[in-house]
C-alpha cells in the first residue's frame, strides 16, 4: 500500500469511528458533515435510509456514552483514487453487525458514500 493509500483509509477510518461516536450521533449537523450528499444506507433491519433520513435515525439516543459502539477487524482497501472500502465488526449492546462502508474523497473532504450492516452470530 502507498502513503497516499494509507492516507485515504486512514482519513476514512476516522470518519467512520466519528460518526460511531456518541456526541457526533447526537449532533444531526455533524452527522451530515460527513455523509456524501448521494450518501444511502442499507441497515441492519433492512431499512433504506438516505441523507435526509439518517440523522433522525442517528440522533435517536441509542449509542450512549454509557453503551459504545465496540469497532472489531477494521479493514480498509482503496478501490480507485480517492474511493476507499472499509469492512469491520460493531457490536452494540450484545448486537453483533458486520459493517461495510464506501467513502469518497469530495472537494469538502472524505465523505460515506454508501453504508450496510448485516447481522451475525
């Protein structure tokens, strides 16, 4: 991996960890600071959510200081200059969710693109 391939995944696993943390959650302006303007979503119940759904479901109280998100197996791989493909473990509260992730490099920065969670055991 290149310096600027371990840049881009870095720079996308910090967006990642910030939108998994508890006082970004709760900040819908913040939330959205780092989600692509096309950014949609597939979760983990199998809801669409889009840019504009998002950060209700975001700031709904769920992901507490008290309950974080723990982040497992993080992996990123640049797909094509400023595209990078995280995949990781989160479990919450005992819910355990493989997590997949696009984040693209715009002219406002490193932006979620794309997101889906599945459930595991």
């Amino acid at each position: 991996m290149t310096d600027e391939d371990e840049r881009a995944v870095r720079a996308a696993v910090d967006g990642e960890m910030r939108l998994l943390d508890p006082g970004v959650r709760a900040s819908p302006a913040r939330v959205l600071e780092l989600l692509d303007p096309g950014f949609t979503e597939i979760g983990a119940s199998g809801r669409r959510w889009d840019v504009g759904s998002i950060p209700t479901a975001t700031g709904d109280g769920s992901v507490s200081p008290e309950f974080p998100v723990e982040v497992d197996e993080m992996r990123g791989t640049v797909l094509a200059p400023g595209l990078v493909h995280l995949t990781y473990l989160a479990d919450h509260r005992g819910r355990r969710t493989r997590r997949s992730s696009l984040w693209r490099l715009t002219d406002t920065g490193w932006r979620m693109w794309f997101h889906q969670g599945t459930p595991t055991d």
